[in-house]
C-alpha cells in the first residue's frame, strides 16, 4: 500500500539536477531505489539515479543518496560520486559483496557515455564498481563492464548453492529489436580486481516472456 504522503523523497537540487536540465536530459533523474541496511545498524540508506546540477550534460550521472531510520522519514544527502566519470546516467543500483569483496552493479548504455569514455573503446551496459565499504567510495571512473549492449539492467542474486549469479534481460537482438526476455543464470568471479561473466551461459530463455523478465 502506498502512503499518502507519496513520493516520501524528492530530489534536493543542492546537489541534483532537477526537472529540466539541459539536452537531451530534460526529464528528471530520481529513480531506480535500491535500499539497504546501515552496516552499523543506524538505519536504512537509498542508492537512487540521479544527476549532478554541474558539469557537462553528457557527463553529470551519479549516485543519488538518502539516509533513513525508519523507511518512512528519509533525508537526502550528497552524492557519494562524483560527476565526470563518464557517464550520463547510472541505472539500476545493486550493492553485493563476492568473497569479502564490495562491489556496486549499475547499468549505462553506450549511447549515454561521454565522449571521453565512447573514446576510451570501453563498451558496456552493466557495470561494475570496487567498493571500500557497502557505502563506498565507489570507483566509478575505473568501473569495469559486466556485459555489452546486448544484455541490460543486470542484478546479481544468489543460486541454489549460494553463489551469485547475474540476471539480465536480452536488450536489442541482431535484427535491431527490444527482445526483453530474461538470460540464463551467468556465474560472475573476480578477475584480479575485475569482475567478470563467466563464458558460455548467456542462453536465451525463449520461453519466458518480458513481464516474467521484470525486476521491480
């Protein structure tokens, strides 16, 4: 049930660009909540998409940030980013820690980098980001891609056994069309500081149709 007070948290334009920002971001970045316990037991914090109010347009994604006690009551704060890393939006947050190790999933496809990244010959759609801590800092700059384009909006969950796997859904299929059906279970494992898919299990779930592919 919703509450009435609906939307329990708004962008704060100290720090985040609002309704109307320059082109082709003109629409609002607040969305996507990713929510998680406070290590230390104070409470509740949300990892939301969000824009900075600075920089160059292309350039401007970072972590939205909001702390809370109760779930209901939520305060925002500074983004724990920093604008300039080289994407025009993070999507869909996921904090996850793999053999001891913090990692933040986030998704950006390559029409939304920025030119400095487009030249830089990465190539991605999920990413992944080293942590100090579940709250970061995030190495955003240095986040490595998970997948290419072919496969969107990647979260980590764990498997029968225990170990975590990633679940994306099909993006555009070589005849240029969303397909929007949910991939195999891809086993992830670091690669010295990387983390990486492993090969060879991206098959197609034919028979899963989108709505059984959402997240929510």
């Amino acid at each position: 049930m919703k509450d009435d007070r609906n939307p329990l948290v708004r962008t704060d334009p100290r720090w985040y660009e609002t309704l109307g920002g320059p082109a082709p971001w003109t629409d609002e970045h607040w969305r996507d909540p990713f929510v998680m316990a406070d290590p230390d037991g104070k409470g509740w914090h949300l990892l939301v998409t969000a824009r900075a109010n600075t920089g160059p347009a292309e350039d401007r994604g970072v972590i939205g940030h909001a702390r809370s006690a109760d779930l209901l009551n939520r305060d925002v704060q500074p983004p724990p980013s920093h604008p300039g890393a080289g994407f025009g939006q993070l999507e869909v947050f996921q904090v996850a820690n793999l053999d001891g190790r913090h990692v933040l999933i986030f998704n950006c496809l390559p029409g939304e980098y920025s030119a400095t990244r487009r030249a830089s010959g990465d190539r991605g759609a999920i990413w992944a980001a080293i942590g100090e801590s579940p709250l970061g800092p995030f190495d955003i700059q240095g986040a490595t891609p998970l997948t290419d384009g072919s496969l969107y909006v990647g979260k980590l969950v764990r498997d029968p056994s225990g170990a975590l796997v990633l679940l994306a859904f099909h993006n555009i299929g070589p005849d240029g069309q969303f397909r929007g059906v949910l991939s195999e279970p891809m086993p992830v494992r670091w690669n010295g500081d990387t983390l990486v898919v492993a090969t060879g299990t991206s098959t197609p779930v034919g028979s899963r149709t989108p709505a059984a592919a959402g997240f929510g």
